[in-house]
C-alpha cells in the first residue's frame, strides 16, 4: 500500500484562480506552473471575441500577465514573508489573428537566483519575464515582456 504525500495546499494555479478575478472570468487554465516555466490556456468564447472574431487584445493581455504571474510566484514563493512580487510594467506585441484557444508560455528572464542574491543585499530587484502567447497551430500570436519586482516589506 503507497502512502499518499500529505497536502501541500491549493496549487499556484488554484490560488491565482481564487484571487484574482479576471483570471477567474477568462476562465484560464494553469496547465504548468513551475519555476522554470509557466503554461496558461485562454479557452475560446465568443464573449471575449473582438471585432475580427479572436479573443480581444485585454484578454491576451491578461493571459500573458497571468502566465508571467504564475512563474514569479512557482519561482519566489519562498520569498512571500520578506517581499510582495509586484509587475512594474509590460509591453506587448501582437504579431498574427489570434483563433481558438491560445496558451501563454512563461520565461523568467534572469536566473532566480540573481534576484534572489539582490534581494539579499537589501536591494529591491526588478527581472523580466518573457512571454509567449501561442495559438493551437503554434504560431506565435503575441510575444510580451512583463518586468516585475520583489518589494521587500517594512
């Protein structure tokens, strides 16, 4: 008989889901959420089309933040009881039509452990995260960076 591993609580995917609104309303799924990597799926819906029948700008958007999201939180969890991870800023660039579901791939940008030194040092560190937001097919729909930071508390 295998002993089933004790509870480690809700999954950073389940977590994001429960705290954040608009990740609950697009529906997205948290199909990977790693340290390394995060994968985020956007399901398709009609009532998140624009005006060319693919899911609105604000919706990828929202995708790839929460896929950058998703990989800072797997990768500086840790972190929580001496700093707030908070995104600085974005910029995105949408590159092909958008159709069906799309999935958001997420990067970090410098090693975990860089920040993690600076934080250290009593610097407050900004990284990026590179995302890419990717139809069924593959093709790249929208490439997006989202530069965060770890905010130390006090």
């Amino acid at each position: 008989m295998s002993e089933t591993p004790p509870s480690t609580g809700p999954s950073i995917g389940e977590l994001l889901t429960a705290t954040v609104p608009m990740a609950r309303t697009l529906g997205l799924e948290f199909t990977e959420t790693g340290a390394e990597r995060a994968v985020v799926l956007l399901p398709d819906r009609a009532d998140f089309h624009n005006h060319v029948g693919g899911p609105h700008a604000g919706a990828l958007f929202t995708l790839g933040e929460s896929a950058s999201g998703a990989i800072v939180l797997a990768a500086f969890g840790e972190q929580l009881s001496r700093a707030v991870p908070l995104a600085v800023r974005a910029e995105i660039a949408y590159s092909k039509l958008a159709k069906g579901p799309v999935t958001a791939i997420a990067e970090l940008g410098r090693p975990a452990a860089d920040v993690i030194a600076e934080l250290d040092a009593g610097t407050r560190p900004e990284f990026p995260v590179e995302v890419s937001v990717r139809r069924a097919d593959g093709a790249e729909t929208a490439r997006m960076t989202v530069v965060w930071t770890l905010r130390p508390n006090g």
